[in-house]
C-alpha cells in the first residue's frame, strides 16, 4: 500500500477551512486543491487513492464548489444520466471517448498508487457513466473528457462573478513542470485571482548534462503533463496558455520535439527564456507587491539547471543579474558520487559553488541590498523544514523568515541522510530529496558570502513574473 505522497504532502490550513464547509463534515481523505473559482475558493479537489484507514477511494477528482454541485445536480435531475447512457449503447463513438475518459482517469489515480488503476474509471464504473458531478470535476483537472465538456456547456459560468481575460502560465524547469491558472485582478494594481497553481517533477532535464538532448521518456512523461495543464488551464476559461522553457530545454538538441508539443497542447510558441530573461522574470515574481522601502533587493533564483543571481532598487524591476550554470540537479549529477554523500562529495559542491559565486561576486552588487529575497522549492523545503510543518502549506511558508542559522543546521541534517530518507520527509516534494543537499549548500554558501544573516522565502518566482508580464 503506497498512500498518494502528493495529497498528504501539501495542503493550506486554509483549504481544510473551506473544504470541511463545502461539504458539510470532516474530509475523509487527503487532497489538495486543483482548480478555484472567482475569488479563491476551492472548485474541485484531487483525493489520496486511500482514505484516512487506508481504503481505497476510487473518487479523484471531487467537485466541491457548492454552486457548482447545484448547478450539475440540476442536469442530473433533467434525467441526462439515463438519456447519456442510452447514447453511450448507441453511439459507438461516444462509447469510444467515455471509455478513453474512464481509462485516462484510471492511469491517473495511478501514477501515486500503482494498484489503483484497477479501480475502474470516471465515478468508480467501467462502462456508461454513473455521475455527472465526477465527469466536470475530472474535465476542470485537466481529463479528456468528453461528458464532462458536455456538462461544462450546460452549466457555466457557475458564477456570475466570473471575470474574463484569465491567462496560464506554464514554467518548465529543468527538474519540474508547473502551471499556475489566474483571473486578472479585480482593481488595478491589485493581485490576480490564482485558480490553479500546481507542480510536477518530470526531470525533464535528466541527464541533458551529459547526453545534450532529453530523454525520451522523461519528454513523454513531461508532454503527458504539459497536455494535462493545457486541458485545466482552458477548462478553467485561460484565453492564452504561455510555456516558458529555462535551462534543461535552453541546452537540449532536441528542443524542437517539446516546442512541438506546446505549439499542439499550448497553441502558443515555446518560449525559451535565456539567463537575463530568467532573471528578470523571477525578480518580478518574487519581488512583486513587497514594500519599497525594503529594497533595495537581491533575489536567488536556485533551479535544478541554473542559478540567477539578481539586485533590484524596488520590487518589480530588476537591475543587475547573472544567470549562472550551477543547479541542484546538475550539481548533483556531476558531483555527488555516494548516498549519503562522503566528505569528499560535500568539498568537492562547496569549490564549484565557491567558484561561481566568485562570478556572482564580480556581476552583481549583491552586498548592495537591504532584503534577500529566495525563490523556489529548494528554499521554500528548507523553510517549510524549519517552521516544523507536518504537511506543505504555502501560505506558512510565503514571505517568512528563513535564518541563516537554521539553513546551516538543515543542510548539516539533509547531508548525513540517505536519497531514501530524505524522500521521506513530510514536506519534500516527489524527487526533490536527492538534490536538495546541493540546492541548500547553494543557499547556505550565498548567505555566508554575503553576509546575510536571514532570507525572506517566497512561493511567488518565475512561474508569477509570466504571469504578471502577460497581465501587464
Ligand atoms: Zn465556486
């Protein structure tokens, strides 16, 4: 029994709220939330494939906007459960669309519970459709699915309220695909409505160091995710999907086959961000809504390719930068030989990172700022570490306080662990644990440097400057 390590893993306080209210009694099983309406609260949620006892739950994707539970209660009750079936015996090809929906639903629930692709499809059935309520909620995932497009015509907008112009933005990184879905703000100068913000590690950038081009099944797995986000991202009402590609892609030869993927998946072109526009972009994003007064700023920017070294006056604008070749993925493939690594792997990613902080050192006024801002998951793991969280919330973690202090002591502690132990910790996102020692020893290596005695981590990085830039 392998319970889903991504629902347990990360969830706000917040959502627990909303959701413990939407449905009107304590939340059998744990989820998080993948899409949101107007307004932030929580549209549909992805279950574990076990429930609190360890039974299967074979119902992924639940919507619980009680709106729009109503509004698809009602086409239940116009008798279209019966009348779809009777069109599901009929109609051979709709037979066949209903039944690629119950089989994508089932290799979905699969990818964190191998055991539960046996679970039948869409509503927990094999043939026809049993509820019309699983079929909208897997469509606003991002399923293929073409009942839940069809209750989708009927019933939306859900809400009134609804405003247009929304946009998505997909970031894919080197170790992770991510996706955030937003309304824009309700006045000008306030921030964006978020809809959908998630993340998936494909190591899409697996071995690019070495070979120069992705590797076939890391690019099928990241397509899978790609098409899947595209999918939620329009069933969300997104008019534009933007794809920005940082480093594994930047240096891959075959680039063209994922630029292929996006131009079918996104109907955008692939963008691939070079080192200043990555830098800019995660400036924006992390800096963005932060008061003046506490500029100027230095944002870190430490990905699983690259590392960005960036020095602003105010939030929003970036002055100086580097983007750098060192990465936690990177640095790990190319020098860390043993698990846990020996005293000679930790020397060995001290000298490299020493090295090219020297570069850093030489671009960027990085003693000139006031506030050092850290973006990306390797500072917000560390952070959600030493807050002592027992599951990931973001909203803990957004724009607190990571010490020096406590980064020094985490970095000590993650190094003597295994790959094996390190997985298992509460807060670490799947495929995260093998290379977060060498992120934190970049993080840790920067503060000592430059004398930074704390850092203010932030949720909000690159993935937001795309965003903001296509909302600007
Ligand atoms: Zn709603």
């Amino acid at each position: 029994m392998s319970p889903d390590p991504i629902a347990q893993r990360e969830l706000r306080d917040a959502d627990l709220v909303a959701v413990r209210g939407q449905l009107g009694r304590e939340p059998t099983t744990p989820f998080t939330v993948v899409a949101r309406c107007t307004g932030g609260h929580p549209l549909v949620i992805r279950n574990a494939t076990r429930d609190a006892h360890g039974d299967p739950f074979p119902t992924t994707y639940w919507l619980t906007c009680p709106d729009a539970v109503r509004a698809v209660a009602r086409v239940e009750s116009e008798g279209w459960i019966a009348r779809l079936n009777e069109r599901y015996e009929r109609d051979g090809e709709f037979r066949v669309h209903v039944d690629a929906a119950h089989a994508s639903y089932a290799r979905d629930r699969a990818r964190d519970d191998p055991e539960a692709q046996g679970w039948a499809g869409v509503g927990g059935t094999r043939r026809g459709l049993k509820c019309l309520h699983a079929h909208y909620a897997f469509r606003l995932a991002g399923g293929d699915d073409v009942v839940g497009a069809w209750v989708a015509e009927r019933v939306e907008p859900v809400h009134r309220a609804q405003r247009g112009g929304r946009v998505a933005a997909i970031d894919q990184g080197t170790n992770s695909c991510r996706l955030l879905v937003v309304e824009p703000p309700s006045e000008p100068g306030g921030a964006p409505d978020e809809l959908a913000r998630d993340m998936v590690i494909t190591r899409l950038g697996r071995g690019v160091e070495a070979t120069g081009v992705l590797a076939p099944d890391a690019l099928a797995r990241t397509i899978d995710v790609l098409a899947a986000y595209c999918r939620r991202a329009r069933a969300l009402g997104a008019g534009h999907i933007r794809v920005g590609a940082t480093s594994a892609v930047r240096d891959a030869a075959n680039r063209n086959v994922f630029a292929e993927a996006v131009r079918l998946h996104a109907g955008s072109e692939l963008e691939v961000i070079d080192g200043p526009h990555e830098a800019s972009l995660s400036y924006l994003g992390g800096t963005g809504g932060l008061k003046a007064e506490m500029g100027p700023f230095f944002v870190l920017d430490i990905g699983g390719g690259s590392t960005e070294f960036v020095v602003g006056a105010g939030p929003g604008v970036a002055g100086q930068a580097l983007s750098t070749r060192m990465g936690s993925v990177r640095l790990t493939e190319r020098l860390v030989a043993d698990d846990p690594p020996s005293r000679r792997d930790l020397l060995a990613l001290e000298a490299e990172i020493e090295r090219v902080l020297d570069e850093a050192e030489a671009a960027v006024p990085i003693r000139t700022a006031r506030t050092f801002v850290s973006v990306a998951g390797t500072a917000t793991t560390l952070q959600a570490m030493s807050l002592g969280l027992g599951r990931y919330d973001p909203d803990r973690i957004h724009r607190s306080w990571l010490t020096l202090r406590d980064a020094e002591r985490l970095l000590a502690e993650l190094a003597r662990m295994t790959n094996a132990e390190r997985a298992a910790i509460a807060v670490m996102a799947p495929g995260r644990g093998d290379v977060i020692v060498a992120g934190a020893a970049i993080l840790v290596a920067v503060m000592r440097r430059f004398g930074f005695d704390r850092t203010l981590v932030s949720e909000t990085d690159i993935l937001d400057g795309l965003v903001l830039e296509l909302l600007a």
